[in-house]
C-alpha cells in the first residue's frame, strides 16, 4: 500500500497504473476509519482494479461552530485497517497541500442543498462538492464509493457529476450498523454510555417507518408524525429535522409512490447523528445493496 500526502506523487500513480489498463476507484474518507468506511474500500474492490482511499479532514465543509478541531483523527490506527483491506494508496494531505492559497473557486450545488442537513449546516455542501471535485480532479477515477449514511450528500454528488460532467461513476454503499442498530459514524465516539443508549432512538424511530410502510402506509405526514413522536419519547433526544423526501431530488414528498428517503438528525446531548432508510416501492422493502 502506498501512502502519501503530496498531489503530484497521485497525479504520477495514477497515470502509471491508467496506462497499464487498471480501472480507478476511490473512497474519499475523513478518517478514523470504521466498519462502513471499510465498507466502502470492499464495495470500490468489486468495482475497481486499483483501490485509492483519501483521508483529510476537509476544514471548508465544518461551520464556525462545529467539530472541526475535535473531529477525531487516527492517521496510524486508519492505515493499519486499510492496509488489512488490500487498499492499493492512502492520500492524507495536509491542509496546506489541499488550499495552498486563499480559496477563489468553489462549487457548489443549488437548491437540494437548502434542505435537510443542508437548512441547518449553510456552506456544508459547498464545502464538500469543493473538496470533491478537488480529489475527483487529483484522482480522475472511474468510480467513486460514498456512504448512503450521508444521504444528502450522495444526492448533491450525484447532482454535481451529472452538471459538470465528471467521467466518475457514483456507487452508492448500504448503511453499516452496530448490532443494536446504531448506524456507524465517526462521530460515535463522541457519545458517552448513556448518550449511546439513548442513541439507539434513531434507528428505533426509522424501524416504526419502515413497519408502517410495510403495512401499506403511503401518506408522508404519517410516517413523519410517528418517527417524530418516537424520537420525542427519548428525553437527551433533541430532533432537528424529520423529513420524506425523494432520494433523487430531495423533493419533500406529501404521497409516496414510487421511492422515498426518510432522512432524520438530532442531537444526542451535544452530539449531532443522522441516520436514514431508503424505501423502494418496487422491493416492498429497504434498498439494501449498492446502488
Ligand atoms: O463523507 C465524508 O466523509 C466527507 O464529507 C467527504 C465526502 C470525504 C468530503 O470531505
């Protein structure tokens, strides 16, 4: 596995293991790796013949108020999992080696990003189509593997390939979660043992969802009624939003037809989660596999 923090020894790698007819992939990471992320490099192997994973805690994507300084990082801990995985090359910049000089170009997507995590996070996604199409710009793979976990942002990725033409593959990967339910996230750790009890409220939430549509409930407002009063029934949860929205479009659906996005967050005390599930009218069920 080769590790580096420097644009030009990608950009040199890349090259070489194109012209010997090798398919790219990339998981673009922040780091303290867990079972999704590994997730992610497993899901990139199928697809891919050369598994690049990078790893940066992107500063343009944190608000003034958030996590950016205590977001957890464990650069040896996360290339030991990658190198157990067969990961091919690690990129972990610096910050200096990814914004060099003030930052005049950006990208952003319009509209799907005012919702959802987006109507409370403003500049979130502009900070992540930035940092993306930077490492799709470094790397210029075939595909790229991101995490159904952040919903929203697969959508606006999606969106931002389809705009500007990035000859990238999107695979969406399933939601990895601990045996209780709990969707993983590297924000986990920041819960102590009874914020991580208490937690379990999300998924628990969701579960009632996928129960009343299973039970032939189409109505929007119903199901977001029932995962809000589950999610109130938790007294260190604070709920931020609860929406049904299409997965596609991010388009708050009244009537479920065809497919639909349940997309929660909350706080668990000081710590923000999200978590979602994803119904296809076509399965009857949750899309489990990558799509
Ligand atoms: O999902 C993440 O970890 C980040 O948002 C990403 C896609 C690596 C961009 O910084």
């Amino acid at each position: 596995m080769i590790v580096t923090d420097k644009i030009s020894d990608i950009r040199n790698i890349i090259k070489e293991q194109k012209l010997s007819g090798k398919k790219i992939g990339l998981v673009p990471t922040m780091g303290y790796l867990h079972e999704g992320h590994l997730s992610l490099v497993r899901i990139s192997k199928k697809h891919s013949d050369f598994v690049a994973v990078s790893i940066f805690v992107n500063p343009i994507q944190f608000g003034p108020n958030e996590d950016f300084d205590r977001y957890p990082r464990d650069l040896e801990r996360d290339l030991k999992l990658l190198e157990k995985e067969g990961c091919d090359l690690v990129f972990a910049p610096s910050v200096e080696e990814m914004y060099p000089s003030e930052l005049l170009t950006t990208v952003n997507v319009d509209k799907i990003t005012d919702k959802l995590c987006g109507a409370f996070r403003p500049g979130h996604f502009k900070g992540v189509t930035t940092v993306v199409a930077k490492l799709f710009n470094i790397f210029t793979p075939d595909i790229a593997v991101f995490g159904q976990k952040d919903a929203q942002q697969v959508a606006v990725i999606k969106k931002m390939v389809e705009d500007l033409n990035f000859p990238v593959e999107i695979i969406k990967a399933p939601i990895v979660r601990e045996v209780d339910g709990l969707a993983m996230s590297s924000r986990n750790v920041y819960l102590n043992s009874e914020e991580r009890k208490a937690a379990l409220i999300l998924s628990k939430s969701l579960k009632e969802a996928e129960k009343l549509l299973l039970n032939g409930e189409r109505n929007a407002n119903t199901i977001i009624k029932k995962v809000n009063e589950v999610l109130n029934s938790e007294p260190l949860c604070k709920v931020q939003y609860v929406s049904c929205v299409h997965p596609d479009t991010l388009e708050d659906l009244t009537y479920i037809k065809d497919k639909a996005l349940i997309a929660i967050a909350c706080f668990i005390g000081t710590t923000r989660l999200i978590d979602n599930i994803l119904w296809e009218e076509k399965y009857n069920a949750k899309v489990y596999d990558e799509i």
